[in-house]
C-alpha cells in the first residue's frame, strides 16, 4: 500500500539525506528512468531507458532494488531478480500501454494467429510478457524483428505507433495491436509546427512511441538513451523533444550550451496540456523516502507467470 498523505507531511525532513541513509542502511540502488522528476533522478544511482534498466536490475548486488519508474519496469526487475526485494514508490504508477492489453484480450489475440510469433514492447502487464514469446524495447526492436526468421508471420503489441515505425525500418509485416502511448500520441502537431517556425535551426528529435504523421517531421528518431546521446554529441545545439520532458534535465546536464524545447500536448486533460507522463510522475521523492521506510510498496509477481515471462525477457536480454 502507498502511505495516506495525511501520514505523509512532515516539514522537518530533508529526504534527500534521509534516502542516502535509507540507500546504505537497507544495502538498497535506486534506479530511476529519464521521465521522473529531475530530483529524483539526481539522487538515482542509475538512470536509463527501459533496456539499460532491465539489464542493470538483472545485475545488482544490492539486496533492495528501488525502482523509480512505472509497475511494469518494477515488475520486470523482480522477474529477472526474484530474490531481490522490488519498492515502486507509488503502486499507481502504470501505463496507457499496459492498461491497453489485457492479458485475456491478449491471449485471444495470440490464439487467432497460432502460427504468429508474439514480439511484445516491455510496456506490458508480467502476465502479457508471460503470453509472448520475446519482449523488446525501443532500443532493441529493430534489430531483433530484423533477425527473426523471414518466414515467420509476427504479431506486434501493444502499441500500434512502433509497430508501424518497426514495419517501416524492418520491412517486415506483422499485425498490430491497437494500443497507444497517451503521452506521444498526443503531442500537438500545430504547437509542434510553431516552435520550428520560431527556431529553424532546431532540430526535432524524437521517440518511436509518438504517430507516424509527427515522426515525419524528425531529424532523428530513437529510445530515449539514444536521443540523449544524440543531444550529447550535438552540444550547443537546439532540440525540439518529442519525447517525456523529464529527460531534458539529463540532456542539458550533458549539453549545457544547447537549448531544448518542450512541445505541449493538444490532450488539455492532466497538467494544463504539458507533456508530463501522469503515471511516471506520481512518483515523488516523498513517497520515495517512505516506500524505502515502510518497504512498501512492494512489487512480487506470481512464481508461474514471474517463470514464464522469464522466458521472454531472457530472449531480449540475450539479443541485445
Ligand atoms: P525507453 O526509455 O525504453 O525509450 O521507453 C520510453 C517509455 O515510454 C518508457 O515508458
Ligand atoms: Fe506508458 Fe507512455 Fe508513460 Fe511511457 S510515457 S510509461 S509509454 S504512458
């Protein structure tokens, strides 16, 4: 359970120094992805993308993994380390991609296309990664669809938007599910136009997850490890980010004489129309301190399904 805010405010504390001590006391790492808060991240000990998250939660030696993300990174930290204990600072930190799939809409999927080899985006429940035969992120999608045998009819979830960008890059068909990311499905194309107009020079640098008519309009595409090292190399450049805006603070701490514009949603539910991922940013650092306090919210997956998405994530891990 997440604590009541009730229970919660306290004026007194610094949670920064708290959680460093909380950090050594429970021999706890806390890994966080680009789209929390910038404090959050600046006292993560490592930040990444989906894949570079995985990998790090599959390797750790700390006993407690804190996982600053959404429910289906946690979870695929407990599944690739089981023994580990998994905290998600807020339990209601899911996903429009996860929530678009359901695991019995998704086994009836599966079940009209038996012949079909299940690629599925890690942006799933354990339970769809248990129903599929590999999972992959936007790191490592094109390569693995490019290698799987070409005579292999493929089914893509859950989000409609890559599967399309992945049948462009790859050449291969495969039938789609229809899901989608509420944060890059949503980014306004006007507003878009008008920060280009304003600033020629930019370029626009974008995520895969965002529709095909927005990515026509990329100078670069990629995950969002891969837009920040483009960022990198471009120092003192300017950048239109089609992507979550959390991961501008990373971008500017490494590109410091650049200059990066976020682009406004045309969704105006949520926060005034910005761009913010409302499930990623319930996670605050107050509720990190207390999950590392009460540890809890814990995230444990059912030991059949917790083995059988295994499977799916090992056949990631062992082609990338
Ligand atoms: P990556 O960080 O793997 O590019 O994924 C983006 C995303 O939407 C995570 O929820
Ligand atoms: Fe899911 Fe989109 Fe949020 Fe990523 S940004 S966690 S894909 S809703």
């Amino acid at each position: 359970m997440t604590r009541s805010t009730a229970k919660k405010l306290d004026p007194y504390l610094d949670f920064e120094q708290e959680i460093n001590k909380l950090k050594k006391k429970l021999n706890a790492v806390i890994l966080a992805h680009y789209y929390q808060d910038s404090e959050i991240q600046d006292i993560a000990d490592y930040i990444g993308d989906s894949l570079e998250l995985s990998k790090k939660a599959a390797t750790t030696s700390a006993d407690v993994i804190v996982f600053c993300g959404v429910k289906f990174m946690a979870e695929a930290a407990y599944i690739l380390n089981p023994d580990k204990k998994v905290l998600l600072p807020d339990l209601n930190a899911g996903c429009s991609l996860e929530e678009s799939c359901r695991p019995d809409a998704f086994k009836k999927f599966r079940e009209e296309y038996p012949d079909h080899y299940a690629v599925t985006y890690i942006n799933c429940s354990a339970e769809v990664k248990a129903l599929s035969d590999i999972i992959v992120t936007s790191s490592n999608a094109q390569h693995i669809i490019t290698n799987l045998p070409a005579n292999r009819p493929i089914l893509f979830a859950p989000d409609k938007h890559l599967g399309r960008y992945l049948i462009n890059k790859t050449g291969r068909q495969m039938t789609l599910w229809n899901g989608y990311c509420v944060v890059h499905e949503n980014f306004s194309e006007r507003e878009l136009i008008k920060i280009k107009t304003t600033n020629p020079k930019a370029k626009i640098i974008a995520h895969p997850e965002c529709t095909l008519s927005l990515l026509e309009y990329a100078d670069y595409v990629g995950s969002t490890s891969s837009l920040l090292k483009y960022t990198t190399k471009n120092n003192g450049s300017e950048f239109i980010v089609l992507t979550e805006p959390g991961i501008i603070h990373q971008m500017q701490k490494a590109a410091p004489n650049s200059k990066f514009f976020d682009v406004p949603s045309h969704n105006q539910a949520g926060c005034n129309s910005c761009s913010q991922c409302p499930y990623m940013r319930l996670n605050t650092l107050e509720k990190l301190y207390y999950c590392m306090v009460d540890k809890s919210p814990e995230i444990i997956v059912p030991a059949d399904i917790a083995a059988s998405a295994k499977i799916a994530l090992d056949r990631m891990l062992a082609e990338s």
